[in-house]
C-alpha cells in the first residue's frame, strides 16, 4: 500500500506517521510532502523519503491508495478532490470537507456505520470535538441528550508546531511570533479561532455543529466556550449534560465503564500530563447536580494530536483495510 501525508512536518503529520507505525498497518511506500521541500529526507522504517513540496501533480502521479491531509483548509480544498479523483482514499484533518453533506464524519467508538461502500473521503472531525463525543456517546445512547454545554481547556499544540513554539518562547523570554490573541504563558486566553458577529468562535462552531453530525442529532442544543490554556498537548474539557430521560451516576458511571475508547476514573482526577500519548479519552469527576435525575456533569480528557487527529484518522484506515475496501 503507498500512503501519503501531506503536511509531514507538522505536529500531526509527525504524529500520523509515528500511529501508523506503531500500529503496523502495511506501507510500502510514503509519500513525504510539505509546503515546501526539504534537503533532510524523512525516515520511516529505515527507508528514506525525500519531502517534496505538495502539489497536485506530484499527488496525482504518485499512485497512492491513502492521502492523509494534516496541513491546512487551503490545501485540502485545493487537492483532496484530485486526490480521489485519481482513486485514492483521502482522509483529511482540515476542516474543510467536515461538514459536507453525504460525507461521513467518523470517529470509530462512535459512528463506524456512518462510512458508506462508496465513500473515498473521510474528514477527521476537530480535536475538541473527538474527545466531547467520545465521552457522552456512551451517555446519549444510555439516556438520550438534551442539551450539551462544554468548557475547554485547549493544549497550544491544538494551533500546530506555532503553537508549542510561541508557549516555549514565552516562557524563555523571547519575542516569538503568536498565533494566540494574547499572551499565553501564565495566562488562559478565551478565544480559540476568529470570533463572528454573534461573539461566537470558530472553534465554538464547529464543536456544535460536528458534535450534532457525529451523534446523528441536528435537534441536540450544544453550546461551547473554547479557552486556550498553557499546556503543551492534550485538551481537557469541563462538561454540563441535560438528558432526555432520567438516570443517574450509577446508570452512567456503568455505561462509561463500558464504552470503547474510554477510561473512566471512579475517584480522583485526571490531567492532561496523565494521557499525552495515549490514545483514550479519559472521564473523571462525574456527579449529578444535586439530586437531579437528568443533569450532570463530568471531566473529560484526551490527547488531542492522537486521538484528536492522527489516531482517529488511522483507525479509520484500519476499518477500510478490514473491509477490504482497499487493495
Ligand atoms: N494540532 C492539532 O492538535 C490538530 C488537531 C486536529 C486537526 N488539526 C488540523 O491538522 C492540520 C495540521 O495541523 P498541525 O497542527 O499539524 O499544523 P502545523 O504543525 O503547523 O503543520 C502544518 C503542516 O502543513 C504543511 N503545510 C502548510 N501549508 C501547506 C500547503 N499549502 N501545502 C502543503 N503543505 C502545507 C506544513 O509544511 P511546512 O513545514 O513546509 O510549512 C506542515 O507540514 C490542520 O488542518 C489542523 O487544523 C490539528
């Protein structure tokens, strides 16, 4: 099988290609591409690969069954298309194609049923989003959902290697370039993406709306603040759930328990620091609110570069390859 990955050098990039391996899926060749070419080669299982800027010739040519995108909106909406139109599967962490009708937007634990026979794209939902819907799936098939409110406590490698880059900066004192809206050492910045009219963030948005298309409910109220914090990796996030019918802490304490994906802490808490590089979302801190039957409300966390991007996106080629869709 001959794989690409657009955006090699990236912190997802990076990380697909360290999932791939570790996982052992079957690679005969990659192609290694970036914005612009390098002198170094990329290594991948003692073979060298030269990085090549990314274009759409050189992609189209290549033959490759599997194009990972992991570089930027612009790019996948320049040549994902062409890509599939050359006969590879395409599987994208932009957020371009996401919300496409008749497109599948799948997270394995979740929705495996959404990809169809004939499906060669599949979006990489947004790394807040993943860690939100694998938590409460196992909830809103238990008890139904309401309404779905989310506080994030987002890791800057959520905004790429400029990201990690700015927090060292600052820390050392440097005058670094930010891709943030204000400082982020020692601080906690409350916007994540560009801000609409409504004071609503991108970020925000695409929490709702993603959260609403991986449950297959358009109805269910999602409403999210999404806050940069000054950690390097993993995203934590403070959840407030309205069910549809009565249950409890027992009740859902049990389904968390049994959900895949998912590590549920009985007691005590759960940081970031505990699941970088792990591949599961962890649950803590699940009560009631008071003595309610239908509100409550849990800790959940994941490394967003794993399970977040890379790993989800490589789980989905493991289902293509175990129903031999692809050669
Ligand atoms: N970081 C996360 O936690 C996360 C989670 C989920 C999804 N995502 C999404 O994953 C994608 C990559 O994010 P990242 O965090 O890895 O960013 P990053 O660290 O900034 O890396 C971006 C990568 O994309 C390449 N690139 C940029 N523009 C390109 C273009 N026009 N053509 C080809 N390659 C291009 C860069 O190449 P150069 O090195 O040559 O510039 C680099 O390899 C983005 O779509 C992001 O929204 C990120």
């Amino acid at each position: 099988m001959k794989i690409a990955i657009v955006g090699i050098t990236g912190v997802v990039g990076e990380t697909i290609v360290r999932v791939l391996d570790e996982r052992k899926v079957p690679c005969d060749e990659l192609g290694a591409f970036a914005s612009r070419a390098r002198t170094e080669p990329f290594v991948f299982r003692g073979r060298e690969y030269p990085i090549r800027a990314a274009s759409r010739d050189a992609l189209v040519t290549g033959g490759y069954d599997v194009v990972f995108f992991a570089s930027s909106d612009d790019a996948s909406a320049e040549l994902a298309q062409a890509c599939v139109d050359a006969g590879a599967r395409v599987i994208d962490n932009s957020a371009t194609f996401r919300l496409t009708d008749g497109v599948p937007l799948v997270v394995p634990e979740v929705n495996p049923g959404a990809i169809g026979p004939g499906d060669r794209l599949f979006p990489v939902a947004n790394c807040t989003a993943i860690v939100l819907v694998v938590a409460i799936a196992p909830i809103y098939r238990l008890a139904g959902l309401r309404s779905v409110r989310v506080a994030t406590y987002q890791a800057v490698s959520g905004a790429g290697r400029a990201g990690l880059e700015a927090l060292e900066g600052e820390e050392l004192g440097r005058d670094v370039p930010t891709p943030f809206v204000a400082p982020i050492f020692r601080n906690v910045v409350p916007q994540v993406g560009s801000l609409d009219e409504n004071g609503d963030s991108g970020e925000e948005k695409k929490v709702a709306a993603e959260t609403r298309k991986m449950l297959d409910a358009p109805e269910l109220h999602v409403a999210a603040t999404t806050v940069r914090v000054p950690v390097r990796r993993a995203h934590s996030e403070a959840i407030f759930l309205e069910t549809a019918r009565d249950t409890s802490v027992a009740e859902i304490a049990e389904a968390l328990r049994n959900a895949p994906g998912v590590v549920f802490h009985e007691q005590g808490v759960v940081t970031p620091r505990d699941v970088e590089d792990d591949d599961r979302v962890h649950v803590a801190r699940l009560r009631a609110e008071g003595d309610s039957k239908r509100h409550f409300q849990l800790w959940a966390v994941g490394d967003q570069l794993r399970k977040g991007a890379a790993t989800n996106g490589v789980q989905i080629l493991e289902l293509l390859l175990e129903r031999n869709v692809l050669v």
